[in-house]
C-alpha cells in the first residue's frame, strides 16, 4: 500500500510538471554574447530580460521562459544554435540581433513553424525575415535623413565614407554618399572588406576632407578610428554607425554615432542601473519586440502560430519603447534613429 502512494504520488508529480510545461510558452534567443559583437548581445539580452520582468508582473495566463544561446554573431554558428533551441528546447520563438543573423536562421524557423524576430538596421525595401518573420529597428533611410541634418547643422561641407563590405554597410554607405553629393556636400565612399587592418592610406587621401563617416563593426571600426586619431583627426570630426558597439569604451568617447532610439529616460536608467550598460543600442527594440509577442500569445494563443503572426502584423505600428514603431508591407517594423555622442563616459543626444 505505501509503495502504491509513493507511485502514485510520483505519477501525480509527473503530471503536475507536464501540465506546467504545456502552460510555459519558451521564446529562443540566438546571441552574440561572445566574440567582437557580444556588446549588441549584451544589449539586446538587456531588453528581453526586462520586457519578461515586466510583462510578469501583469496577470498572464502562460508562463515565459527565455532560453539564451550564444551564436557569436557567426551565421553557421547562430544556424547551430538555432537548431538547438527549436529541437531540443522546442522554443515557439526564435529572436537574434544583426540582419546577417536573422536571414541565416529563417529555414531553420520556416521549418520549424517558429516566429523569427531581428532585431537590426535595414533598408525600407529590404526582403521579408522569411514567411513569419519581423524586423525591427532603425532604418538606412532614416539614417540618411538624420545624418543630413547632423552635417548640415555642424557646417560640413566635405565628408569621407569608410565602410564595410558587411551586410548592407556599404551599400547603404553608397546611397547615403549618393544623397549628400545631391544636398551639396562632397562625400567619397571607400568601402573595405573584413580583415583589413591599415585605413591610414584612406585617412590620408581624404586628409582634406571637414569630417569622416565610419560604418563597421568590431574589430576593424576600432582599428580605424584609432588610425584616424593617430593621424591627428579630432573625435568630434567623426560620424558614423556600428561604433559604439565595440567593449573598448575609450575608443568611441567623443564620436557620433547614429543608432535606434534608447527609450525614455527612466528606461535607460533602469537598464544602465541594472545592467551596468554603457552600450544600449538595439536594447529597447529588442523589448518592443518581446513585449509585443507575449502580447500575441496571451491573446491568441500558442497553438495559432498564423494567428500570433496575424496580431502582430495588427498591433506593430503603435507608441513603443523606441519611440514610435511603423510597420511596413514587409514586415519591417521602423523606428526613428537618433545621433549621440558620449561625454565623460555617458551618451548625450545632440540630434534627434
């Protein structure tokens, strides 16, 4: 009789902890929480830790559990690890940072009927994050209409674009020199591809030039800009994306650097108080788009996935975390950018 209590018992307490598991929804975040880019990682984790903080503290009818794996920002490695988080984890979700990332994974999700979330920089008339996919952050095009006005307004007459050959870094860098040759500043573009590691002979060919515009990432914007102060160009003379994602905070103080809004004042604090985070780009996109997935979830239901895509197509243009979100017919949910610069180890917005 006691062994069958003892059984019973375990069957019971078998049943409790599948009845829980069915009632927990698993959202799968593929990071680059090591490597050049574990900054954007650090960043984005930020944000969908906090929106599951607070999303827990409103009544909800499913349980949400994040499981994080690092993908280094390397496709095949983020590939791998996605596999991992839809096979093994059975994760409804699938969330990455960096468009290269995001496109990398989309058979994985297709495959697997999950939604694929990125959290990135694009162009308006880029291609769709796959059949149930979304895009979200700031976009080249308003990139290209802030960096105008920044120019403008700091009297530039004569710019030097250095680029990547990474993703759409240099494309998008042609067009932006396209536009402000047609607005009157005389821009040259210099597009570079990974593993370069001397930009001194671009500094000085365009030594004449008022100001220089640097798009890239970890390692190679480091080592450019360190060039150009070698060269005795002043901080304040240099623009730029990506820049701020490097972990050496002392290479980019001083620079200005365009990038997705950060949230309101209270948002940054808390994030910056909690997570120690000089670096918070992409972090309130990546609450925007938690936040509006369990939004999804709780209305609809996990067992829809078409119909959690259908909400979310319905709800994405609103008031968000990032300012204002607009969906396009692409699925490509834009933000405003805005320029900041960092003064005595903290970021000041000198153009909205």
């Amino acid at each position: 009789m006691k062994k069958l209590l003892i059984s019973l018992c375990a069957v019971l307490a078998l049943v409790a902890c599948e009845k829980d598991d069915a009632n927990t929804i698993k959202i799968g975040a593929v990071l680059p929480m090591t490597g050049s880019n574990a900054s954007v990682g650090a960043a984005v984790r930020a944000g969908i830790e906090t929106a599951l903080a607070d999303k827990n503290k409103t009544n909800l009818k499913y349980k949400y559990k994040v499981v994080f794996e690092d993908g280094q920002g390397v496709p095949a490695k983020s590939v791998s690890a996605a596999q991992k988080l839809v096979s093994a984890d059975h994760t409804k979700v699938l969330i990455s940072a960096l468009a290269h990332v995001g496109r990398a994974i989309v058979p994985v999700a297709e495959s697997a009927n999950v939604l694929n979330l990125n959290a990135t920089l694009e162009s308006e008339k880029t291609e769709p994050m796959g059949k149930i996919g979304f895009i979200q952050g700031p976009s080249f095009e308003s990139f290209h209409a802030r960096t105008l006005s920044a120019l403008k307004k700091n009297n530039v007459k004569s710019i030097a674009v250095i680029a990547a050959n990474v993703g759409v870094s240099c494309t998008g860098s042609k067009v932006l020199g396209e536009k402000l040759n047609k607005a009157g500043i005389k821009t040259t573009v210099e597009c570079f591809n990974p593993g370069e590691r001397d930009f001194k002979f671009v500094a000085d060919k365009y030594k004449k030039v008022d100001a220089y515009y640097v798009s890239a990432f970890p390692p190679e914007s480091d080592i450019v800009l360190r060039q150009l102060y070698s060269m005795g160009v002043e901080r304040n003379r240099i623009y730029g994306q990506g820049l701020d994602l490097s972990s050496d905070t002392e290479v980019f103080q001083g620079v200005n650097h365009i990038m997705a809004q950060w949230g309101t004042p209270e948002f940054v604090e808390r994030i910056q108080k909690e997570y120690n985070l000089t670096n918070m780009n992409l972090t309130s996109v990546a609450y925007d788009l938690v936040s509006l997935t369990i939004d999804a979830f709780e209305t609809v239901g996990p067992d829809n996935m078409d119909a959690v895509y259908e909400y979310i197509k319905t709800h994405a243009t609103r008031d968000c975390m990032s300012g204002t979100c607009k969906l396009l017919p692409n699925g490509f949910i834009v933000n405003e950018a805005e320029w900041r610069t960092y003064k005595d180890g903290k970021p000041v917005v000198f153009e909205k």
